[in-house]
C-alpha cells in the first residue's frame, strides 16, 4: 500500500509526537521478520504539493501566502489549507489566525492570492472547484500552542 508517512513517537519525553504527519510518500512493505514489531517501507518520495481539483498547489506558494495577504492589510499569524470534497467537487478551505475582523476584506484577499497560481484561478473560474472558504480564527486558536501547523490537508475523507 502506498501512503503518506504517519509517525508517533511515545518514547520522547520531551516532544512526543503522536501522529504527526511529516510529509511524506511511502510503500508499506509489510512487517519486518529481522525487527519483530517494526514495518518495511520503500519508495520514501518528499510530498512538495497538495492536491486541489486535477491540480498540485505547490507548498512554497502556501508558505508565500501569509505574506501576500499581509500585502493586503491583513497580518496572518497561522494559515493552513485543506482540501474538503462537496458532492464531486473540491472545495479549497483556508484557514487563518488573524487579528482583522473584516470577513469581507479577508475572502477578497485570500481569493486574489489562490488565484495567483493559474491552474486555480483556471479551475475556480471553470466551476471545476469552489471558490476558497475562509475559517476564522483568534490568535493562538488554530496553532493551539503547537510549534508547527501543517499547512495542507486533505480533509475528503474525514
């Protein structure tokens, strides 16, 4: 089976990490005979995009992100974005720690940046997906103390 790279970590008293998703792509091989209680994995491939629609959103244009938007007026502490599924259509939610109030301003500014890769401005503006939903939060309230939030998932199946 192929998948994407799970780790948990008990035996770390100082950071354990339970199901932490590292970003990336491996075969399961099965159970190793020569390591009782340890698997085989092969084909160890870097996950460098997430998938929206029939397109890759590389993550180095999500790591932009936060500071397109503060370009715009609006300063982002946390940003992940997930993909969700409506029906048979894909549906792109960002979300986002912020101080600014104003929705309106925030859906402006989170569409003007999706659309700055082609393919999802080609795909919103065909109706192939949704235009991105936006989830507010207060600071400190999606990174929830933890040093690092992933910043893509994919929700469909959840």
């Amino acid at each position: 089976d192929r998948g994407r790279t799970v780790i948990t970590t008990l035996g770390n008293r100082g950071y354990p990490g339970i199901r932490y998703l590292q970003g990336d792509a491996v075969t399961h091989l099965g159970r190793s005979s020569a390591f009782p209680g340890c698997g085989v994995i092969d084909g160890i491939q870097r996950l460098d995009s997430g998938e929206i629609g029939d397109s890759r959103l590389p993550y180095s244009e999500i790591e932009m992100m936060p500071r397109l938007l503060l370009q715009r007026g609006i300063p982002v502490r946390t940003l992940q974005v997930a993909r969700r599924r409506d029906g048979l259509m894909d549906v792109p939610v960002f979300r986002i720690e912020t101080s600014v109030q104003n929705r309106e301003q925030i859906e402006q500014a989170v569409l003007e940046v999706f659309t700055r890769n082609i393919q999802m401005k080609d795909m919103v503006e065909g109706g192939m997906i949704h235009p991105p939903v936006v989830e507010l939060y207060s600071i400190g309230a999606l990174s929830r103390g933890r040093l690092k939030v992933p910043i893509y998932l994919d929700e469909r199946y959840l």
